[in-house]
C-alpha cells in the first residue's frame, strides 16, 4: 500500500574524494583504468532493454592516445530510431503511473551506486574516453553525476506538494502529468553528468525518452545505462540510441509523438532543431518543450581594486582547467592596465607550470582536446593571433596531434576588444585578454555586454563595493551565472543552478525545480462539495 506522504528528500552534495597516492579511491581507480585500457568492448544499441547490434559501428579512442581503441559502438540506424520510438511510448503507460516514491527510488538508488561501487569505474571512463584528469573526473563524472540524481530526487515532492487554494465546499487538484510524446535526449561530451542528466531529469518526472549521446562520449555514456539498469530502471524509459545524430535527429524530429527536447550542446546544432521542430510544428500531437542549454563566450573582469592573486588564479583556473572544453571556461578577460603588468608576470608563471599530457600521471593539469576536428578548429584560432597584427601570443601558442590531440594553454593579447577570439567560442584552452585604462570602467562593461551574443557566465574580481554593485547593473543579461571574486566556472548543483540566455540557451536551469517543470503539464481538477 503506498499511502506515505513525503514532504522532504533531504539533500546534502556528494563530497569530493581526494586520490591521494595509496587511498583507497586511488587504487580502485587506478585498477579500473588498467581494466578498461585492457578490455575492448562492444556497445549495443538498447531499446525497450534488448541489445541491439547493428554492425553498422564507430570507434571508441583516448583523445590523448589516439590510436588507443577501447571499444566499438554500434549505430542506430532508421530501423531502430523507430523501434526505440515505438518501444519507449509501449513503456510510458506503466512508467508514468508507477508510485512517484519508487521511481524516485530508482535514481537514489542509482546515486548509491556512482557514489559507491561504480565511482571507479565512471570516473576511469570518463578520464579515458573524455581525456579529464582524476580532479576534474571526480567532481564531474562523480560527485555532479550524483547530485543531478539527489537534488531531482528531493524537488519532487516539493513540485508535487504545490496546490492550489480550494473555498469552502470546493476542492482543487493540481496532479503532474508527464508529457504526452516521448522525450528526445542529446547530450555533449564534456560533462558525464549533463550527459546523465539529460535524459534522467525528464524521466525521473514521469517520461520516456530516447537518448543519443555525444560520439565521442557513448563509452561513458554505456556506464551510465549500466547504472541505471542496475538501479532497475524498467526496460523501455531510457533507450539508448548512439549513432549519426544528423540522421536519428531527421527521424525524431518529424515524428508525431515528439512532446520534448532537452539538449546540451553548440548553439548552432540547437537552432538547426528548433528550426525543424518549426517547420514540422502542425503536424505534432503537441507543442514539444525545447529545452538547450547552448555555448558561451565567458568573460572575466578585473577591476583596479581587485585582488591580485585571487584574479591571476581564478584566470588561470578558469580558462584552463579541462583544456578549456567546459561551457563556462573563461575564453575573454578585460583587465585593468594598472594591474596589467602584475598580473601578467603571475598567470604568464602561472600557465608555464601547467603540465598537459596523460591524464593518468597525478600532476597533469590538462590532457588532451576530445578530437580532430576540434584540435583543428582551436588550432585555427591560434593561427589567427599568430598573423595578426592586432594581437600577440603571450604564451602558448604550441599544439601537437601526432600523439593526442594535445595544445598547450594559450594566453593572446589582442590590441581591440573585437578581435576574433575575443567574440568567437573556441572552446579550447585559449584565453583573450584586453587590456583597458582604468578610468574606463564603465564603459569596458558595455563592451563586455555587447561583444559576445552569448550570455552563460562571467566574473568580476574587485573590492570596491561601488564597481561591483555598478557590474552586476550593466552585466544584468550578459551571463546567467555571475560570479563575484571567483572564476566563472564550477557551478556546484543546488548551490548555482545553471544556465545561460541570449544564444547560450533557454536558461531552464539544469538539476533545479526549474528545469523539472519543463517536463510535466499539469492538469487541474475542480471538484464542487456541495452539488
Ligand atoms: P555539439 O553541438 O557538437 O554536440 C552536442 C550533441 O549534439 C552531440 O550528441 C551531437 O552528436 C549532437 N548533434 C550534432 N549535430 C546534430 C544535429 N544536426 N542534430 C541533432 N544533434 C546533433 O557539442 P559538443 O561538442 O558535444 O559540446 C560542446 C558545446 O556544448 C559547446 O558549444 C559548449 O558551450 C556547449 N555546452 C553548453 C553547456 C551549457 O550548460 N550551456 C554545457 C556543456 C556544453
């Protein structure tokens, strides 16, 4: 009997775990990434919870080995995108009236799991398959991944709990109803715990969805399935469906029963769907949610008043860490000229300790960028400055793929806040700085506002309450999360929901009640007492 009413999931953040050399964490984690180096595997296709292989396959490789092959992904092709279509609205019937308490018990118990035994095993996966280094896997992979569940988990109810008013002999009802279609999942492959959230957060309300993960990223995204099927996700509520995006996104998109996106990734893949969606939108069965979260130009500010130290560190760290491939890495700084030259000296010191190279060694800082396509693209960019006449590489500016797709921290000086790099996403570890005279604050945040059309997240570094109070006016829409005397990157889930505007997306929020609205249509029910 399943009368309990639960008013409060409590949540608390996975802690950190440090992998000092011979701690537990470490050597089971070191033993799963010689287990995965020395085991090949084959991921299926998975729908309606039967493996499925195409023959039809892609290559799973260490960006920082290229020619290392840790497994093969089989491709969904036209047949099976329609299978998974129809095997996943077969599972919504049973899927959205099981008791809310047990579905949610599926993704706490799927938390345990990442939190205990499969910890090793997600954050050697994604060390390998996305090139991050145990610090960056183990907030991300870890304690991120774990978290999304959590924190979805415990605002359940409270979504629930909101009613509204009934009047004397009149009794109102609001219920959550999931939405009537199925979902369409896409995720990148910079964050495995994006990646999980993407198809979790809609399902964990109630959907069924088809999730296609990032090529580059389908090794980690299979551990992922595996821990829910573990945690006992029903057959059919996540079907997994890697392959050629372009061509399973022709299928879905123009299919009747599509009710919503939710999509991580390049802004300019996302406005190709909302452009299909629109072309297709009489022929839906309803209006489908669109929900992105797309690229950014994240800036940093250093005021006169800034501390020295903390912005040198928080431009370093903000632009560097995981090679620059996270959305919210800092790309644009604007520091003030009577700064400049400390400042300079220290991130210049900074970046020459920077170690790029394996992953597995405990002092790499940065391993390599996750494939061929964007090495040339970021390659491109630091060719640009190379020639250019408005801008000087003050450090870096090296990139080798004869091994991995390694580049070292680039730092580029450019002589006019519209350079190229100080607009474009590069999404690399190449920072821009501009240099701007003290006496024009004012109108340097201007030029921060108006130069990028993205508007994810930047930071200020000051002291003076008066330009900190005048920044966080004039930047109001230039960055969904701001942060104050911090790097702009690291957003701890339930501590700084995410999300950008403008051409950075549609702002809802992930791993917040925000985001979970999206994915339910409430029905209210009026119920007179007294006829
Ligand atoms: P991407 O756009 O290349 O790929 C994202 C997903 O879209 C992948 O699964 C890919 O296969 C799929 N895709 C590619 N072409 C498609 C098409 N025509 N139709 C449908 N799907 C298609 O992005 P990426 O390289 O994986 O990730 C990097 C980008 O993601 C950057 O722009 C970054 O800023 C952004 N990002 C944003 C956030 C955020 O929260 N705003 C978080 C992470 C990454």
């Amino acid at each position: 009997m399943n009368n309990n009413i639960i008013n409060e999931i409590k949540f608390v953040n996975e802690p950190i775990l440090s992998y000092e050399i011979g701690s537990p964490e470490r050597l089971e984690l070191e033993k799963e990434l010689n287990r995965i180096k020395n085991n090949f595997i084959d991921i299926p296709v998975i729908i309606g919870g039967k493996e499925i292989r195409t023959g039809s396959k892609g290559t799973c490789i260490l960006p920082h080995n290229k020619n290392k092959i840790i497994g093969e992904f089989h491709k969904a092709e036209k047949k099976e995108v329609k299978m998974a279509i129809e095997d996943a609205l077969k599972a919504k019937e049973k899927w959205e009236m099981m008791p809310w308490q047990s579905r949610v018990a599926i993704f706490l118990r799927a938390a345990e799991l990442a939190a205990g035994p499969w910890r090793a095993k997600i954050n050697a996966a994604t060390m390998l398959s996305q090139s991050k280094t145990y610090k960056q896997a183990e907030i991300d992979s870890a304690c991120e991944l774990i978290d999304f569940f959590r924190y979805n988990a415990s605002n359940l109810p409270q979504i629930y709990a909101e009613q509204p008013i009934s009047p004397s002999k009149v009794w109102n009802k609001t219920e959550y109803r999931p939405l009537e279609g199925f979902i369409y999942a896409v995720s990148p492959f910079n964050f495995t715990s994006i990646a999980t959230n993407l198809p979790c957060a809609p399902a964990i309300m109630g959907n069924v969805v088809l999730w296609k993960p990032a090529s580059v990223a389908v090794y980690t995204a299979y551990v992922v399935y595996e821990i829910l099927k573990e945690a006992g996700l029903p057959d059919g509520v996540i079907n997994f469906i890697p392959g050629n995006a372009g061509e399973i996104s022709d299928i879905v998109l123009k299919n009747k029963y599509l009710s919503g996106i939710h999509f991580t990734g390049s802004t300019k893949v996302f406005q190709d769907m909302w452009t299909k969606v629109g072309n297709n939108i009489t022929n839906y069965r309803t209006f489908p949610r669109l929900v992105g979260e797309t690229g950014g130009k994240d800036f940093i500010i250093v005021h006169d008043s800034a501390n020295i130290e903390s912005a040198s560190r928080g431009l370093i760290n903000g632009a560097f860490e995981y090679q620059g491939q996270k959305c919210s890495a800092a790309s644009r700084a604007y520091i003030a000229k009577s700064l400049w030259p400390n400042i300079k000296e220290i991130i210049v010191e900074k970046a020459s300790k920077i170690k790029t190279g394996d992953i597995e060694e405990i002092d790499t800082f940065m391993g390599a960028v996750i494939d061929q396509k964007s090495f040339n693209t970021i390659k491109s960019y630091i060719d640009y400055a190379k020639k250019s006449d408005d801008a000087e590489i003050i450090f870096g500016g090296n990139y080798d793929d004869s091994y991995g797709y390694f580049i070292e921290p680039t730092i580029i000086l450019a002589k006019d806040p519209h350079f190229k790099t100080m607009e474009e996403e590069i999404f690399g570890p190449v920072l821009t700085i501009y240099v701007y005279d003290d006496k024009e604050f004012a109108e340097t945040l201007k030029s921060v506002d108006n130069t990028s059309n993205y508007a994810l997240t930047g930071a200020l570094f000051a002291k003076d309450r008066y330009a900190i109070d005048q920044a966080q006016k004039a930047l109001v829409n230039a960055a969904g999360n701001f942060y104050i005397n911090d790097r702009p990157t690291g957003a701890v889930v339930g501590q700084q929901p995410f999300g950008g505007a403008r051409l950075s997306g549609t702002n809802d929020k992930a791993g917040s009640k925000i985001n979970l609205m999206r994915w339910i249509s409430p029905r209210v029910t009026k119920e007179t007492l007294s006829n």
